[in-house]
C-alpha cells in the first residue's frame, strides 16, 4: 500500500505564490523549455546538504545546469556490474545524451557524510561498519581520501578530507570511458569546487599547483 500524504501546507502556499508570480511573470520562458527540452551546458555534482543551493550559488536560470546530487558529492568507479548505479547512470546521461560541455563537482564545508567517513573509518562509528549501512557503504568511496589526510593535524583533518571528496571523485570521473574520451577529444571538462556555506568562499581546484585556491 502507498504510504504517500498531502504536502504540508506551507509547501502548498509556497507553490501557489511561485505560481502566481514567478511562473506567470515568466510563462513564456517556461513554455519554452518545456517544447524545447533541456539543454544544459554542465553538470553539477553536489552534495544532498539542505545547505548548498547550487543555482543560488551560481545565480542560474531553469535549464542552465542538469543537477546530481547524493551523500558528499562522490562519483563511484566505473562498475558496469548489472546492479542499480544513479550516480553513474547521471552521468552517463549528462555526457552521452545531453552532450555537457562540463562536469563541476561542488564540496561544501560542515558535510555530515565526509564525517561520517572519517568517524567510520576512524572506528568511532562501527555501525557504518555493517553491510547493511547504505551510508557506510556508500561512504567506502572516500576511503582513499581518507588514507591521504592521516597524519595531519586534528583540526585540519575533516576540511582536507571535504576536500578529498571532490578530488577522488575526479579521479573517480576518469575510469569511466566515455568520460575520459570526451575529455581528451576536448568535448568535456572537469571542475572541482569547494564552498564554506558559511562564509559564503569558494574554492576551485588548480591542477597545476595541485590544491585549492579562491575564486
């Protein structure tokens, strides 16, 4: 049986006043994508955080950017087993269909998923331990950045690991095939960002100097 409800009321309210007013003042324009279709010119991979507003961010338009977002923003490996993959059919989509001219994969500061990694692997959060754990096992594709930033010094520890997140997920990015071949022919690239939600910074990643520097 559906366990679905009614939307709450405030959700209600606040749908009828966009209606009323952005949707009416822009109806032209929103009947245009919707004959048109989509046509976005990158793909932006963030975090499932209530707190990062990536079109806010960026101040972008419906049909500007085609949005994935999951637990700490991460790309598994390429792993065409058979079995259920949304990140990785995501991206295949924004590459082989929609044609993106690039891929931006956004971290942010505070992510409750990088924690629960460094707590998992750490061994103060056993119950990521558990097979059962979607959040520990999804959270095993960090393990590599969290091998990286051992040794560092206690309070630079999780910021270098949100850090890490963004980085393993280009390096991530890359053992997919037809990623890797539409960035050597020029059709695609990468981008790694990091913002402080807080502090409202962004940080982008030059892999010439191999780190993060502002915007």
């Amino acid at each position: 049986m559906h366990q679905a409800r009614t939307l709450p009321t405030y959700l209600v309210q606040r749908f009828q006043g966009w209606k009323a007013t952005t949707y009416q003042e822009n109806k032209a324009w929103y009947r245009r994508l919707a004959a048109s279709g989509q046509h976005p010119r990158a793909m932006v991979i963030s975090c499932c955080d209530s707190r990062v507003h990536v079109t806010s961010i960026f101040g972008a338009d419906e049909g500007e950017f085609f949005i994935h977002r999951n637990v700490a923003n991460l790309v598994p490996p390429h792993n065409p087993d058979g079995e259920y993959h949304g990140t990785s059919a995501a991206v295949e989509y924004a590459v082989t269909s929609l044609g993106v001219a690039h891929i931006v994969v956004l971290g942010h500061s505070n992510c409750g998923g990088v924690k629960g990694c460094h707590d998992m692997c750490s061994g103060s959060a056993p119950e990521l331990l558990e097979k059962s754990s979607f959040v520990g096992r999804w959270m095993d594709i960090l393990r590599p950045g969290y091998e990286r930033v051992q040794g560092m010094p206690a309070d630079q520890i999780l910021p270098a690991l949100e850090h890490e997140a963004v980085l393993v997920s280009l390096e991530n990015l890359m053992t997919f095939p037809f990623v890797k071949a539409a960035v050597e022919d020029d059709r695609l690239t990468l981008h790694g960002l990091w913002t402080d939600t807080g502090e409202g910074a962004l940080e982008q990643f030059d892999p010439v100097r191999g780190g993060f520097a502002n915007v």
